[in-house]
C-alpha cells in the first residue's frame, strides 16, 4: 500500500506562544488505513488534524517546520480549498460547522464551491445521505437536529465531496454510546466499502480499540507509542501515566497477566475477553 | 424559540412566487407610497398588504409585527405633530394655557409619514415569511449579480439568530444559578446586568465564527467560480404580477 499522508519532521508553535504544539512529528499514513489518535488534552491532537487539512499554516499563524504531504500535494504550497478534494474534515462543535438552514443545502454547499453541474450534486448529495444513513433527514432544519444527526451531517457533507481521507476530530463528543456507535458503524463502513483512509481523534479509547487498525498516542505535542492497537495496548506502563485508561477487558486480562495466570494477546472485546477467561478457568481447573 | 420573522412553509399563490417578484412588490408598494399625498389612499396600500398577508395564509405571524410597527409610527406622529406650525388650528393638547398646538395640516402630514412608514415597511414580515432564505439569496447572486460573499453574510447571520438565543438561554441560566440577579424593572440597572451575559456572548460567537470559516474553508470556499444546486424560475404568474404592479405604479404616477 502506498502512503497518502507522509509527515516528516513536523513542528508548530501558535503566533505567540512559546512551546511547540507540535514536536517533530514523523507520521506515515497509509491507503486504507483507520487510524485512532489518543492523548491527554493539550497533547497536540487538534492540531496535526488541523495540519492535515491545511488548516494549518493557511489559517493559524505561526512557526512551521518540516512537511505534510496528503495525497501528493504540499499542505504549504496548496490551498485549504484544493485540499478539500483530498482530505474531508469533521470538526468537535458539529454546532459551529453548519453553514445552511437545511441539511440538503448544507451537503450542497461544498458542492457548489467545487462548482459541479446540479445533476451531479443532486447524485452526490442523495449517496453521501444513504451512506451515513439519514436521508430521512434531507428536507429537515438543521438547527433542529439532534446532536448525532447534526455530527452525521457534519460526516455526510465532508463525505458529499468524495474525499480519499476523512480527519474526524472527537466526533462523538457530545453523543451518548448509542449515537457513538452509530457514528463508528458508519466510518467502518466508509473505511471497508468505500475505500476512504480514517484519522479519528477520540477520548473514548474502547472504540478505538475496537475500530481501529492503527493506535497513536500523543503527549506534549509527540507520538509517544504507534502501532496495532494490541500493540499499543500492551503499553499500560505508558498509557497510565497519560492518564488513559485502557477498555476494561484489556485491563483484566493485563491484571491477569501481572498475576502470571495469562500470557496470550490482549484482548480488545467482549467475545475475545470471554476466550481469554474460559482458557484461564480451564488452565486453572487442570492446574488443580 | 421566539416569534422572529420566519419562513412559513406553506402552498399558496405568493409562496410560489419568485423572489424576484416578491423584492419588485415591496419596491413598488414603496414608490406607490412616496406618490400618494392623501393619507386615505396610503391606508388603501396598508390594506392591500394586509390582504397580501392574508392570501398567503400568514397573517397570524404578520399582524404582531404590523401592531409593532404601529406603535413606533404612533411615537413617530408624537414627534412630528407639535413642529408643524401652517393651517389652522384643530385643538391644544393643553387648552388653557395653549400648550401643543395641532394644526389640520400638521395631522395630515404626520399621518402620511406614519401612514408611510407603516406601508412600506410591513411587506418585508410578508415577504421573510413567504420567502426561504436561500431562495432570495439565489436571485440576489444569480440575477441581480450581489458576490455570493454579502449575499452568503446576510444569510449566515440569519442562521445564527437561533444558535445565539439558544447561547444567551444557557448563559443566563449559568449566571443564574450562581445567583445572578437578572430580574429588574429599573432600565438603568438591566444596562449594567446585561455586561455579564453580553461578554461571555460576545466571546462565544467569535469562537463559533472561527469554527464556522474552518468549516467553510476545508470545504472549499472560495476557490473560485462556483455553481448553485437551488435554482429559482420564473413563470407566467410571475410575470403577470410584475405587470399588474407596473401598470398600478403607473397609474398612480400619472394620476
């Protein structure tokens, strides 16, 4: 697989702050992939997404070193605008993003900025509604809407666009586990069906590890450990301090562990926890 | 939320009406209103807003505001009325020491500008709630050539009415349930109460507004020529209305 965003040596320091928000970030991501960023607040999360979009350096200020290169293009020497055929953006306040007083127009705006003829709009608007499951929606006031409509809305007009990524930052943020899921469903299938690459930023990490093909964990503006989520996992040594707590089935089983009674793989659900337990009950019961 | 001025969705002959034909009513309904001299014949135009409104079933939203307007027109006569000093006497508001006089010619002329006022002025609740935004906003940028930038500002600043009230709600009820006081009848002590809400206000909005461009920007806002998904036509009623108001306004003119 080939990498579609290649980061190297990457660091940001806002116009009038003294500490880098980003510390040599080397980051390769690629085609495909579902990636999951965790970390503390302040650990620079928001602003790699906003780097990959081209956000940053167009709208911030401030001090830019190194690289970012989304699909073959320079973030430096591209605009947001050209960017946005690239790299679709889904932001925390699902709120704030809403341009439009209807969910149909607020897809279209996007679409209309590419400037496509209105049959293709028409198309694109009524595939991305189906993909994210609400075109029950289409004809509603968007100022009316739930908060995990309004964040499906939000994914709906990022996705109208038919980017080949899509960043989303904490995008379940203000939804209830039900409206979380529904929201991790429709990326998952975004990611296997439709072939688009997923960086998602999130606090809640039982998702991510149940999502995710790639974990990253950031503090103080670096990546502190990446790799397979029970890669990553293992790390509790590293995670606890950061103040992440693992989902609860990986921690039985590092509890487990500690206790010299298991030394397979982590286990990052349910169905895999219950295989762990019954191995150790049925070790233990030999054992006897 | 509160009775603002917004769109009714409702099927009747002036919701189907272009825009475009809705803006020409209103301009026509303000060049007939700076014809007229006679305050009965710009009462006439007031009542044929009024029955404007109650074709297109929205009168229920219309008549608060016309009552609004009624009020500020009535302050309007207060201020005007006193000043004019030609024609005859009618009466003195305080007869024996002849305080306020009011001449015939005074109270026609302040009639007419309320009378004006209130005219030309109340086909714009008629038209917001016959009228959806975005369709104005087509015909603004489309036909009558506005940059979509003003013409995308008006509209923004319309959708963010509600998301401030709602703001505003949850900033009050934060303040008060530290035990703010916001309740007075004294309006000089509400300017100094209105601080507390009004900043945290003001630095929310400009957040969300920031928000709002990033949003705007990754997805491509103004990158350059651009098309529009709602389209607006106009069809033969449209153009039979435009006449009708053009041979009204003529009529008017030459009479």
């Amino acid at each position: 697989m080939s990498s579609i965003i290649k980061i190297s040596g990457l660091t940001f320091v806002y116009q009038g702050s003294k500490v880098p928000a980003l510390d040599q970030i080397n980051m390769d991501v690629k085609q495909g992939d579902f990636i999951g960023i965790i970390g503390p607040t302040g650990a620079g999360k928001t602003t790699l997404a906003l780097c990959m979009n081209g956000v940053i350096p167009h709208f911030y200020p401030g001090d830019f070193y190194g690289s970012v290169w989304v699909d073959g293009k320079d973030t430096v020497e591209n605009d947001c605008a050209v960017l946005a055929g690239s790299i679709g953006s889904v932001f925390q306040d699902p709120e704030a993003q809403m341009v439009a007083m209807v969910v149909e127009d607020e897809l279209a705006f996007g679409l209309e900025n590419l400037n496509l003829p209105r049959h293709e709009m028409e198309r694109r608007i009524t595939e991305a509604l189906e993909i994210t499951g609400i075109s029950h929606l289409r004809y509603h006031s968007t100022s009316r809407l739930s908060g995990g409509q309004k964040q499906r809305v939000a994914i709906a007009s990022a996705i109208a666009l038919h980017p080949k990524i899509l960043v989303l930052d904490e995008p379940t943020s203000e939804l209830d586990p039900q409206g979380t899921e529904i929201v991790y469903d429709t990326l998952k299938n975004l990611n296997e069906n439709h072939g688009i690459t997923i960086i998602v930023i999130e606090q809640k990490i039982q998702y991510l590890a149940q999502y995710c093909s790639r974990l990253m964990v950031m503090d103080k503006g670096k990546i502190v450990i990446e790799g397979s989520c029970r890669e990553v996992l293992a790390r509790q040594d590293i995670l606890k301090p950061l103040g992440i707590n693992c989902p609860p089935v990986t921690q039985l089983a590092h509890m487990l562990k500690e206790r010299g009674l298991y030394h397979g793989e982590y286990p990052l659900k349910v169905d895999e926890a219950y295989m762990v337990i019954s191995k150790v009950l049925q070790d233990w019961g030999n054992f006897k | 939320m509160p009775a603002l001025v917004e769109y009714i969705p409702k099927d009747t002959l002036v919701h189907r009406l272009n825009p475009i034909t809705k803006i020409l009513w209103t301009l026509a309904v303000l060049s007939v209103c700076f014809i007229l001299q006679e305050p009965l014949a710009i009462f006439i135009v007031l009542l044929s807003n009024i029955l404007v409104a109650w074709l297109s079933g929205v009168l229920k939203q219309v008549i608060p505001a016309i009552i609004g307007l009624f009020i500020f027109s009535l302050v309007l006569i207060l201020f005007q009325i006193f000043f004019v000093k030609e024609g005859n006497t009618l009466f003195y508001v305080i007869p024996f020491i002849n305080l306020g006089r009011v001449t015939d010619v005074g109270l026609k002329f302040s009639a007419v500008l309320a009378l004006r006022m209130l005219a030309t002025t109340s086909t714009i609740p008629i038209l917001m709630t016959t009228t959806q935004m975005k369709d104005i906003i087509v015909v603004l940028t489309e036909k009558c050539r506005v940059p979509f930038k003003y013409s995308f500002m008006l509209v923004t600043a319309l959708r963010f009415i509600p998301t401030f009230i709602e703001e505003m709600d949850q900033i009050l009820q934060a303040q008060r349930s530290r035990g703010y006081e916001t309740d007075t009848s004294n309006p000089f002590k509400k300017l100094f109460i209105i601080i507390p809400l009004a900043i945290p206000l003001l630095i929310l909005s400009v957040k969300k507004a920031e928000k709002m461009a990033i949003s705007m920007e990754v997805r491509g806002f103004g990158a350059g020529p651009r098309s529009y998904y709602n389209r607006v036509d106009m069809k033969k009623t449209d153009y039979a209305v435009i006449a009708l108001l053009g041979t009204i306004t003529l009529a008017v003119l030459i009479m």
